[in-house]
C-alpha cells in the first residue's frame, strides 16, 4: 500500500512538472514578436523569446527551439530566468531540427552572429552573445560565427561569468571564425563547475575553449578544435576529475594551457593532437610559456594527416568540417554527429 502511494505520488509530480515546462518556438523569416511564440505562431526573434521565458514562474523545464535562419544579435541574449531550475529542469536552447534528424541538412542549421559593441566589462571590456546567469543550461545544435564589429577586441559567443552556477552543456554547436573579419576570442568562456562540451567544432577561433574559475567535473569530448592561434583549451583552478577524450586538436599554436599556480595533473585520452606548434604551456605574467610537463595519456596520437571536409561547390557538404574517411582520426566519432550513421 505505502509502496502504492509513492508510486502514485512521484507520477504526480511527474506529470505536474511536465504540465508546467513551456516551449517557445522562433523563426526568424516568418515570425512575429507580438505572437504567442507556439509552433504555429513562433515569435521572430531569440532575444524576445529569451526575455518570454525570463519572466515564466512556477516549476517546469524551459524550451527555447530556433527554426533555421540567421539570429542578429544586437547585444547580448542573458539566460537569467525568474524559475527556479531544478536538476531535472533544464533552461534549453536549440535547434528545432538537430543535426541528427534525418531531415536535417547544413542550411537548416541556426546561425548565430553578434554584431554588437562591448557589453560587458567583466575582466576587461568584450562582448558577449549568449550569457548564461542560471544554473542547468543546454544549448544545441547551433552555428555560432565570428563579431564582425570593429570595435570590438573580445568576442565570446558564450560566456557563464558566475563560478557560483553549476551544469552548462554545450553540444552539437559550431564556432567558426575568421580573424581578419569575424574573429571570436573564445568559442566557450565559462567559470563554475559541470560545464560539458560534447561533439563540438571550433574552426580558426582565437582559443577554443576557456573554463576558469571554479571548475569542477568539466569535460570536452567528440571535439575537433582548429586553427586556435593562441590556444585549444584554457584551464584555470584546479580540476582533476577533469574528461578530455575522443577529440582533434589540431593546427593550434598551443594545445593547453593552464594557470601557474594550477598543480592538477590532467588526464588524456582518445585523442589526435597533431601538428600544433606547441603542446602544454602555462600562462605566467600574462604571457604564454612552454613547458615540458607530462601528463596522463592513454592512446594519443601525435603525428600523422589529418584532412577536414572543405566546402569546394556552391553548397556546403553534409559533414563539413568533418574528418575525412581517410582521414587521421576518423574513428574516434568527432564533430557534431552523435549518430555515426550521419557522418
């Protein structure tokens, strides 16, 4: 009897929590701010989404889903809801077809550009794209490319400030730069514990990734990070039960970089990193030095070719930015499919 009634009591709250979780639905060529922001009356832009979702009270998840098009971001877009997450109740934002739909292709990917001055001044003056002030975040299955603003040094697309917020996952995303015109600073700039990239690419961004203050039971995983021309992976305090496996780190000038005072001894696994101009370093006086440290690895190859998929015709390949069948690597199921049969 008593087993009954917990029974019957979990489902209730089951259900009352599902009750209460909301989606809103953007397009960005068809829709209209004064809407209700439902599939069939989607609102027109994710800063007015954000800000519906902001305002939601009571219990339940958050889901934000973008329908395929450009997304002009005029100044940052603050994750920062009035709701209180629980474990169990995500803040999403993703694509509304994923890219392991099967009707997905690269055109209907999100994209995701920040044209804005700077706007915040957090360590130094940069701009930001999407803030994360919450704990419980996922963002999915979007396209983030560079801040075309001159004025702007520091582009980060996402940014948690607060080391207090806990669990941001990112996946399934791109971040592709160029830093004569585009650039982005860092794909990912985030403090605080449980920040999980998986199945990720970042392309000719300044630093991939950067997680620093905080940081506890992070993980970067089926991730390729090229061409960062100062560094692939920044790392601040201390975080030993840190997962870095199954990615490509590849024509970087360093591959990780880690604060002076940081005496963790990471480990890594399953992994290409080939072809950088440094391996390890730490960051000292503000300036990068090469170090001779080792580390933790198991199965890390460090030479061979490695070939990415390249847009060469008129329309972007289904996997670009992808391995190559031929290619060093290939196995290791990098990039933003997380179903091998779309690779």
């Amino acid at each position: 009897m008593r087993n009954t009634i917990f029974f019957n009591l979990i489902l209730c709250l089951f259900l009352y929590q599902n009750l209460n979780a909301q989606d809103f639905y953007v397009n960005p060529l068809s829709g209209n701010n004064e809407n209700k922001g439902t599939i069939n009356e989607p609102f027109k832009t994710l800063e007015k989404a954000v800000q519906r979702a902001n305002e939601l009270t009571g219990n339940g998840a958050i889901n934000i889903k973008l329908f395929p098009g450009m997304y002009i971001l005029t100044d940052k877009v603050s994750i920062n809801p009035v709701r209180i997450l629980g474990d169990s109740d995500k803040y999403t934002i993703e694509a509304f077809i994923m890219p392991d739909d099967s009707s997905w292709t690269p055109e209907q990917m999100p994209v995701i550009q920040s044209i804005s001055d700077n706007n915040s001044i957090t360590q130094m003056p940069h701009a930001v794209g999407f803030l994360v002030s919450s704990d419980n975040v996922i963002i999915r299955g979007l396209k983030f490319i560079g801040n075309p603003n001159p004025s702007v040094t520091r582009y980060y697309p996402i940014t948690r400030e607060n080391s207090a917020l806990k669990s941001l996952e990112v996946s399934q995303c791109y971040f592709i730069a160029e830093k004569n015109s585009t650039p982005i600073q860092g794909g990912i700039w985030a403090h605080g514990p449980e920040t999980n990239i998986n199945h990720c690419i970042f392309y000719n961004c300044r630093n991939g990734v950067l997680l620093l203050g905080g940081v506890k039971n992070c993980s970067i995983t089926n991730s390729l990070i090229f061409g960062a021309y100062q560094s692939a992976i920044w790392v601040g305090e201390e975080d030993p039960d840190f997962v870095f496996s199954n990615n490509i780190i590849t024509q970087c000038d360093f591959f990780w970089i880690k604060l002076s005072i940081n005496n963790a001894k990471y480990r890594f696994s399953e992994c290409v990193i080939t072809g950088n101009n440094h391996y390890t370093g730490v960051n000292k006086d503000r300036k990068l030095h090469e170090t001779t440290e080792t580390y933790e690895e198991k199965n890390i190859i460090k030479s061979g070719k490695l070939i990415l998929v390249e847009k060469n015709e008129e329309s972007l390949p289904f996997n670009y930015l992808h391995p190559t069948p031929e290619s060093l690597g290939y196995n290791l199921q990098v990039g933003i499919f997380k179903k091998l049969s779309n690779k």
